[in-house]
C-alpha cells in the first residue's frame, strides 16, 4: 500500500506507517552518491550566481516600494533549522508589520495575512520576498530545491503531533521544493502533515531529473500568485 500511495500521489503516507518505518526504509532508500550531491551543489552555485543577478537587479525597486510602504527595515532575518537542525539566519524582504508577532509567539502564514503591508502582500504572492535567499545558497545554508526552511520553535510543536516531522532535517532546506509546487503553504496541523508526506517523497525519491522538474514548475507556482 505505502508503495502504491507513492507513485500515485507522490506522497508517502506517514498516517499509516509504523513507528519504526523511519528506520527500518526510510533512512536506507535516502542514500545519494558523491556525484549527486557534487552536481547539486554545482547546480546551487550556478542557480544562486544567477538569482542574484536578478536580486540586485531587482533591489532598488523592492527596497524603495517598501520604505514608501511601511519605511525601514528592508530586510528581515529570522533563525530557520537546516540540514542536520543546524540554526541559520535566513534573509528575506520584510514583507510583514513590524508589530507582526508582538507578543513573541511563532505564527502561521496565512492567506491574506492582516499581518501584511500592502506591498508585503504582493511580494508574497510572487515570491518575490524570497529573492534574499539567494544568498543563502551561495552560502551553502539552503539548496535551490528541498523541503521549505522552517522555524525552530514550529519545528519544536510540529514534532509533537505529526510523526516523521524531523526527517524532513536529512537534507537542506531549499527556496522551492516538491511539496511547494504540489501543495504551497500550510496553515494547520493537517495541512502540514500533508506537505510533509510530500517533502518525504521528495528526500526519498531525490534525484537530478526530480530537481529538474521541480525548478521547471516553480516558475508556473510564482506567475499563478500562489503565495501567502
């Protein structure tokens, strides 16, 4: 069942695994060679040497649209867990109120976010917001493709509930991802249990075709104004 869930839905289905799945398959079929994880990172460089050019081809126009908008910062870093758990500090355009998360707790996005400036909100529907990132894979912090980089704090609350949430730390957290193009964000337990099954998809399944393809719908993803 598990193997026909797959090629169906290019998902795995963590609701029905077993607790010890993880270590029994999971770790085993996750294994990469050399060569795969040299081409990727080759890949990264030459993906992020390209993204840059248009970051800062970009920059001026973006930073001005958001000091008119809501003034200083431009920018926004927030720590984010990658690969192993190892803390980073990820950069994006700030896109959000600078009394966001007042309070100090951990939000979900969501669609039409209050908590959004008025270019915030343009800039999250395309993805533009993420144009910063691209520094982070020159950086080695973040791939192009892998699961999306999430807080410690949500990671810390999502282990809690949905089993299987820390594989999704085996590899780098990327700008897009299979479950980016598949199913975009998550705003509840259940959702995210869903995009899960498709990171592990993407981890177990990973290859230089799969990237391939997940960077030729990505594109598709940003013009569809599927961000939040």
């Amino acid at each position: 069942m598990p193997r026909v869930y797959e090629e169906l839905l290019g998902r795995v289905p963590i609701r029905f695994l077993e607790t010890d799945w993880i270590l029994r398959a999971f770790v085993d079929e996750t294994r990469v060679s050399g060569f795969f994880e040299f081409i990727k990172r080759l890949i990264d460089i030459l993906g992020g040497i390209a993204g840059g050019v248009i970051f800062l081809s970009l920059l001026p126009f973006i930073s001005l649209a958001i000091f008119l908008d809501d003034g200083r910062p431009i920018f926004y870093s927030q720590t984010r867990s990658g690969r192993g758990d190892q803390p980073y500090a990820i950069i994006k355009y700030r896109t959000m109120l600078l009394s966001a998360e007042a309070d100090g707790r951990p939000r979900w996005a969501k669609e039409d976010d209050e908590r959004a400036t008025k270019i915030g909100r343009f800039l999250r529907k395309t993805h533009l917001d993420e144009l910063p990132q691209f520094l982070n894979v020159l950086r080695g912090e973040m791939s192009l493709v892998g699961p999306r980089a999430e807080r410690p704090e949500l990671i810390n609350i999502f282990q809690s509930q949905i089993p299987f949430y820390r594989a999704r730390l085996l590899v780098k957290p990327g700008i897009t991802g299979w479950a980016q193009v598949n199913f975009g964000y998550a705003s509840t337990i259940e959702e995210t249990m869903t995009k899960l099954e498709y990171d592990l998809y993407y981890i177990k399944n990973r290859n230089l075709f799969l990237d391939l393809f997940i960077l030729l719908r990505t594109p598709a993803t940003m013009l569809g104004f599927r961000g939040r």
